[in-house]
C-alpha cells in the first residue's frame, strides 16, 4: 500500500516537473505581459482622469450657458412685455399730450 503511495507522489512530481518544464516559457511571456500591464494601467487612469476632468468642465460650461440663457429669457419675458404693454398704452396718450400742447400753444 505504501508503495502504491509513494509511486502516485512519484508520478504526480514527475508530471508537474513535465508541465513547468513545458510552460515555463509561457510563464516568462505572463510575467513579461503582467509587467507591460502596470504602464499601460497608469496611462488609461490618467487618460480616463483627463477624461474625467474634461466632462467636468463642459458640464460647468453647460450649466453657466443654461443660466445666462435663463436671465436673458426672464429679461425677454418677464421685462420686455410689460415695457412693451405700458409703450402701447403710453403712446397714444403721450401723442394725445402733445397735439393737445400744439394746438393750444398756437
């Protein structure tokens, strides 16, 4: 039974030695490939940093257009009406006021 045990520890020995053997090439080629992973790692962070940092200032930008826009379309709502309105009701007495001062200064 021992024997057994100890021909089974032998075998599987001689068959991990066989694959190191035959996959230590392979081994060289992923610690090579994991050391190209580190630089290649640290140029995507900083691209998708710059990415980031780029997104934040359109947003600013975004927002500080969205809200000039929106001044300007409560001056054109909320001011130009009324001024209109009050120049349309104005006029005509003004105009009243002044005829009424040429006929009577003649």
């Amino acid at each position: 039974m021992r024997g057994r045990i100890r021909l089974a520890v032998r075998r599987c020995v001689v068959v991990i030695e066989d694959n190191w053997r035959m996959t230590r090439d392979d081994a060289r080629k992923a610690f090579l490939i994991a050391l190209l992973a580190i630089p290649i790692s640290l140029a995507v962070a900083t691209f998708l940093g710059m990415v980031i940092i780029t997104v934040i200032m359109v947003l600013a930008i975004v927002i500080a257009v969205l809200c000039l826009v929106s001044v300007v379309l409560a001056i054109v709502l909320v001011i130009i009406p009324p001024v209109v309105l009050i120049g349309l009701i104005l006029a005509p007495l003004y105009y009243a006021v002044w005829m009424l001062r040429r006929r009577l200064t003649r």
